[in-house]
C-alpha cells in the first residue's frame, strides 16, 4: 500500500468532478433583495433603539458631570496651604 499516491489519485478525482460540474447560473435578484430588506429592518431597528436611549444618555451624561464637578469641589475644600506633615 503507497501512502504516496493518495493525494495524486484525489486531486486526479477531484479534477474529473470538477469539469463534470455545471456552468455558474446566472444569480437571481432576489436574493439580492432580499438581504437588503433584511439591512434595511436591522438598521431601522438599530436606529430607533438608538433615538430611543437618547435621553438616557443625556441623563447619564448630566448626572456624570455633576459627580464630577461635586469631587473636584470636594478636592478644592480638603486643600490646605502647607504640605502635610508626617509624623513618626
């Protein structure tokens, strides 16, 4: 038994099926319409997801800048003129 000749006689088979094998049809539209429509629903419905959490995200935003402007004002209260001093 040759191991060899294994992938000579595949690829010979593999070529005979090959050019037994039909002409590429012409592709069909719908199909092609088809995926479309789908992107279409998909993006309207990422869309209206999105207009949907707007004012959430606004909310968020606000509410983020608030906390911000709270700690750097506690940051300005805890200041003190000389550095601290560390005892021993």
């Amino acid at each position: 038994m040759e191991l060899r000749s294994w992938p000579k006689k595949w690829n010979d088979a593999a070529r005979r099926r090959i050019s037994t094998l039909p002409d590429n049809s012409q592709s069909r539209p719908w199909p092609l319409l088809g995926m479309l429509a789908l992107g279409l629903v998909a993006g309207a419905a990422i869309g209206g997801y999105a207009v949907s959490q707007r004012s959430q995200m606004r909310r968020l935003a606000t509410y983020a800048h608030r906390i911000g402007d709270e700690l750097a004002a506690m940051g300005r209260r805890g200041q003190s003129a000389s550095p601290p001093q560390i005892q021993a």
